[in-house]
C-alpha cells in the first residue's frame, strides 16, 4: 500500500490496515531505521494490566474499589530460581 508523508511529517496509516490491525487515534509506534530508506513501524504494546486501577476507581458504585498502600501490593514478591 502505498500513503504520503505530510508537511508536518506525519504518515497516515491507510484505514484498511487500521481496521485489520484495529488501530486507534492515540496508540504508540515506535520508528527503527533498518537502513537508509527502509524503516519499520511497531505499535508499542502497553503493560497487562495498564490501566485498571483508574478504571476500577471510575465505578459508579462509589467505594467499591479501594487501592492497597503501595508496601501491601505483591511487587517486591520474586520468583523462584529452581534449578
């Protein structure tokens, strides 16, 4: 497929792959310049679970959801070296 590059630099992803890729107004690509005049765009992928305290805190149901203190959270927690 082919598109255009602006004047303000920007390239437009033509809608199909969009659709097929399902791609929305405000994802993330990063640009790696494979050599002079090739370049790969990758949609960078966000964390699993990005987002989901701010949309637990957004129930309706007032107080339903309540964060734990940063020092009650599994961070810190490890995993095994077997072997």
């Amino acid at each position: 497929m082919v598109t255009t590059i602006s004047s303000k630099g920007q390239i437009v992803i033509p809608a199909e792959m969009r659709e097929l890729d399902n791609i929305q107004p405000g994802q993330q690509f990063d640009v790696e310049r494979v050599e002079p005049g090739e370049y790969r765009l990758k949609r960078m992928t966000k964390r699993r679970n990005e987002g989901l305290v701010e949309h637990l805190l957004a129930c309706p149901a007032k107080g339903w959801f309540q964060p734990l203190a940063r020092k009650e959270t599994t961070d810190e927690i490890r995993p095994l070296k077997l072997g």
